[in-house]
C-alpha cells in the first residue's frame, strides 16, 4: 500500500476518450438496465471509484447515506480529484472527468495500478442519468464544488467554496425519474453490495446510513477475506480453519481463503480487481488445479492414493469447498471474456494462481497431516458417491421407454414446436392449475409441467438422494440436458424455463426449493438467463358491466384504482392460480405480449449464498423472517433475482 500510494494522480493523469452524447438516449447499454437493478448500479458506479483510492492505498473510509430527497452521497478520504485545468483546455479537470465519457485516471496515467468499475465510464453516465449531480472535493488545503443537472450539463464551474486539510471526494446525485421506471433506493440492496466490498479490502471502513429513516450499519474487516469464508459457511460445520493463500508473480496479486465444512455443495467466488466474476474465470481455474494438484501429491506420497486409485480431479474435492479467489491485474494485462465482467479471460491468473495455490497448499498439508488425510478421504468419499450418482442418472436414462419413466413423463404436456430455444417450459403448482395452464397455453412453443409432490430440499441433499425424488427427476428430464457435472446447458430442451406458482407463502416456497436444486445442480441455467419467475395478478377488477374489467399486480394498483374510479365495481382477490379459467391465466400470466416476468439471475454472490442457506437451513425463525422481509408478491421490484 505504502508503494502504490506514491502512484502520480494529477492533472497528467487524466485521459479524454469520446463523448457523452449517446448515455441518455441508450442508457441499458451503459448500466444494463432502467429498473430497480440499473438505478443500484449508479451506486456502485461512485463507490467504485472510491474503492479504487483504497486499492491505491489512498482511502480508508467510505460513507454513503441515502437522502431524504432519494439522493445518494458517497464521500471518501481518498486522494480528491485533481482540481486544475486540464491541460490544453480552459476547463476544469472535475468538469471534464465528470462530463465526458472516458475521462479518467485509468487509461495509461500513473494515477491507479488496478481498477475496477467501468474503466473510468462510471461517473460521467451517472451524471448523464441524474438530474442533479454535486462534486465537492477536497484537496490542496481547499473545498472546491462543481454542479451539474439535467443529465449532465454545467450549472455550475469548479469554485472555491472554503479551506480545508482533508483530502477526498464527495459525489451527490439525484436519479433523473424519467429515465428510470423507479427511484427508490433499497437500503438491503445497497448494505449488501457495501458488506461484500468491505470483506473484499481488509482495514476499508464503509458506512451506510439511511436518512429517510434510522437505519444505519458500518462494515469495517480487519481480516476480510477470513471473515467472508465465514460469513459463506453460515450454520455449516467447518472441518478446517480458514486457510489463507498469498503470492504475486507477474505483477498480479493473488489473495485467496478457503475452508472445507461437512456439507455437500461447494461455493467458490471469484473477484479480479473487487468486480465479481459470477461465471468464474482463469483464477479460479488456476486455484482449483492448483489445489488438486497439491492435493494428489501429498496423496500419492503419503501411500493414501494406492496405485489403483486415479488421480483426483476438480469434481472430488468440491464438496463442502468454500472459497473466496481474488486476483489484483494491472490495467495491461486485465482481460473479460465477453461484454460484461461476469468472466476473467487473463491467461496469466491461470498459472499464477494454480502455482501460488500449489505452494500454499502443500505447505499447509505438510502441517495439518491429520486434517490433511481426512481431506483427501472425503475427496475419496465424494468420488464413490459420484459414481453412484452417475449410476443413478444412467438408470434414469435407461427408464426413458420404460413404463415407469412414461408415466412420469406423463405428466409433461410438450410443447409442438420444434425449435428449442423459441420453446417454453412452465413449472406449475398443483393440479388444478396445471389444468388450467395446458387449456389456456399456446400449445405451439409452451410445454406444461404440474408440481404435486414435494419438491426435495438440494441444499442438503446429495445427488444421488435428490434423484430418487420423482419431482426433480421429472424436471431432469423434462429440461433435457443432465444434471451436477453432467448439465450442459447447450442440450436444454426450452430456451425458457419459468417457474408459475401462488403468490403466497407457499409459492414462495416453492419457487426456493426449486432455484436452489437450479442453483447447486444446473448453475448454468441461470448464468445463461434461462429460468424466470411468472408474475400472476392479485386482483380482478370487474365493474357493473360484467365485461367490463382489468387486472391489477399490487395493493399500490388497486389503493390508485380506488382512489381515481368514480364507478361501482367489484373486487376479487385471487388466493391461487386455481383461481383463474384456462383464458385467465392465459391473458394474465402466458400471453408473451402481456405477461410480466422476473429474469433469475445471481449478482451478489454473498447475498445469493446467504439467502439460499437461511431459506434452507435448519433454522425456521429465520427463513420466515427473511421471507416476511424479502419477498413482496408485487411488481415494485420487478427485476433480476437472487
């Protein structure tokens, strides 16, 4: 930290790429999207850039507050932003860096060594998106402001506004209401993604404090990514104490914690530079095969791996691994495999991280005997019972023109189309909407499937148990495309698969049960935005004209409704699916042209781990809590889940 908080950051520093025109017009190619999801990520957009001073060993505290106005503050005790003119210009750097799209200190200067964020687009396409936009910096023993509005033009030039012998940024900004469907901020959403920064950057102070009400929390980790393997594990017995991997080689950083409980599933995060890798990437691969490597080894020269045995591979020493992978890459050497970040594509990490790994581990082994031979038994252990699941799936396979497996299948009503992708399979609860779904479905590319026995719980279930329940065998097959280690996502019969329950508790529960077999054992079905959630209404509203009627998703609708009709009607609330004729649902929950669905998708990867095991743990209280919290049966987070 010492080093890298020599790095110039100056006026030098900062580089002018293109414009900002084209922002408001197109603002998902930017941020993704205008909903709910798009509005946190101009959040992350400023934080960001303040964790980039704490990577730069320049910043140690974050404050964000969420105003009574719907505005977010985030200030730092960074650096500040240069304040001089930009060179060859007559305009302020703040004005530039804020205004232009590609202005930044991350583009060739000395001003960051790493980077996350949007390489320095952040900030300018939250102005471009906010109608009120505040800077005010303090540097160079003075507080100098500059504001913008209305999507990013000047109001007011950098001046100075007094003295001061801090140092930092402070960034306020208002989301302009008619670019997003909502300017509601979650204080959940955001304490989440600040908790999982905080565990990233050991010693980085961040806090939230919410002054629409009394809501307030502060994240500070001494040693973060310890306590982030502990905060995955939850309830699980830990069957090793954290085990901490350093190194840097070839100017990349590697910082890894890993622990083993007695769990079946595995949870392996990856970061490159604090950004997520949801999909993985080269330094996950790399810690993984280091970690077998070292593994096999100590095996083999400990006569615990016999002549006869094969090597182990990745798929024995998963179950019941927690990990957290974080890699810091020099802007040169960074590379993503596709248009988002969800995947790190550096060829370097790979082998940086599986030799660092390697060495760590087998210094660790050496020092652990006892641990270290019970861990590769249960690696042993998962092999068999692998074995016996792959036996189980064969069996299934074998099924497929038995009678058994017909009248499983039977209960699938296909679709008649024969191009996959435009197909659909529904995931119906109960029978009777099950009857309802394959009356009222377009039976050309919509495929039914009922739900009448219980769905097993995957969370602590092996694979082998899980598929002697007939539910998800069904699923299984019904999807097409394998299952655990098996899956490919290539082979999938449906290019969507959407999960229709009751919008009560017990939907919901459903639906848990069924993203979490989903999650464990078809993950890729989720990173290729294959499942959603259908989004029944709650109510029907019918006036004296029995033919004259509408249907309304949320309380909020209806409480609108009844404030504006000045006519008589009637109100039905559906309690089920059940409820609906076969035209109903179809018109209401089916019809492509006006359905409305939740796309499942995984962006925090704490969050994901935490919800799945309080859903689906041992602890009843808590999983009605965070049901009662969390899941509203309304369209005002109609949005990415998980």
């Amino acid at each position: 930290m010492a080093n890298e908080n020599k790095l110039n950051y100056n006026e030098e520093s900062i580089q002018v790429l293109e414009g900002l025109d084209a922002v408001r017009k197109r603002p998902g190619m930017y941020i993704g999207s205008t909903d709910s999801k798009g509005l946190h990520h101009l959040v992350w957009e400023i934080v960001d850039n303040s964790i980039d001073e704490s990577l730069a060993g320049a910043c140690n505290e974050i404050n964000v507050s969420i105003e009574k106005d719907g505005s977010i503050t985030v200030k730092d005790n960074g650096r500040g932003v240069p304040i001089g003119s930009y060179r060859g210009t007559n305009k302020s750097t703040p004005e530039i860096i804020f205004s232009v799209l590609h202005a930044g200190g991350k583009f060739g200067g000395e001003g960051y060594k790493t980077s996350g964020g949007l390489h320095g687009v952040g900030s300018s396409v939250v102005n471009a998106l906010s109608s009120k936009f505040k800077v005010t910096i303090y540097r160079d023993n003075k507080i100098s402001t500059i504001r913008f509005a209305n999507g990013g033009k000047l109001t007011q030039p950098l001046k100075e506004t007094g003295s001061t012998k801090q140092t930092g940024t402070m960034v306020n900004f208002l989301p302009d209401e008619t670019i997003f469907s909502t300017t509601k901020f979650s204080f959940s959403t955001i304490s989440e993604r600040l908790k999982e920064s905080a565990l990233l950057n050991s010693g980085l102070k961040i806090t939230l404090k919410d002054n629409r009400s009394d809501k307030y929390i502060e994240y500070k980790y001494e040693n973060g990514l310890i306590e982030f393997v502990h905060e995955l594990r939850g309830s699980q017995k830990a069957l090793t104490s954290p085990i901490i991997i350093k190194g840097n080689n070839q100017s990349i950083d590697v910082e890894i914690a890993m622990l083993y409980t007695n769990e079946f599933s595995e949870t392996v995060l990856g970061f490159a530079n604090n950004v997520k890798t949801s999909e993985g990437g080269t330094h996950v691969v790399g810690f993984k095969s280091g970690l077998v490597k070292a593994l096999n080894d100590y095996g083999k020269n400990q006569g615990i791996l016999k002549e006869r045995d094969k090597k182990l591979d990745a798929s024995d020493i998963k179950e019941g691994l927690i990990a957290v992978v974080t890699v810091k890459i020099p802007e040169n050497l960074i590379q993503y495999e596709g248009q988002t970040k969800g995947k790190l594509g550096t060829a370097e990490a790979k082998v940086v991280c599986e030799k660092i790994t390697e060495t760590s581990i087998n210094f660790w082994l050496q020092e652990n005997k006892t641990l270290a031979i019970s861990l590769i038994e249960k690696a042993l252990l998962a092999r068999r019972a692998k074995e016996e699941a792959r036996k189980a799936r064969q069996a299934v396979r074998d099924q497929k023109n038995k009678s058994k497996s017909r009248n499983m299948l039977g209960k699938l009503t296909p679709a008649q189309g024969k191009e996959k992708e435009l197909n659909e399979l529904f995931l119906v609860e109960g029978d009777s909407a099950g009857g309802s779904a394959k009356s009222g479905r377009d039976r050309k590319f919509q495929a039914i499937l009922p739900l009448k026995g219980k769905v097993i719980n995957a969370e602590k279930s092996k694979l082998v148990d899980l598929l002697k329940n007939e539910e998800i065998v069904t699923i299984m097959n019904a999807i097409g495309a394998g299952v655990g280690s098996d899956f490919d996502v290539n082979d999938i019969n449906y290019g969507k698969i959407i999960i229709m329950t009751d919008a009560d508790t017990d939907g919901a529960h459903i639906q848990t049960l069924l993203l979490t077999f989903f999650y464990r054992y078809m993950k890729d079905l989720i990173i290729n935005k294959k499942i959603y959630i259908a989004l029944p209404p709650l109510f029907k509203i019918t006036g004296s004209n029995k033919k004259d009627f509408k249907y309304l998703w949320t309380e909020d609708e209806l409480a609108l409704y009844m404030k504006k009709s000045k006519s008589k009607f009637e109100i039905q609330r559906y309690k089920g699916l059940g409820e609906m004729n076969a035209s109903q649902l179809w018109e209401t929950t089916m019809d492509p042209e006006k359905r409305k669905l939740i796309l499942v998708k995984i962006d925090d990867g704490l969050a994901a781990e935490n919800s799945f095991r309080t859903l689906m743990g041992d602890n009843s209280d808590k999983r009605k809590e965070w049901i009662e919290e969390n899941v509203k049966f309304t369209l005002e987070e109609n949005v990415d889940f998980i």
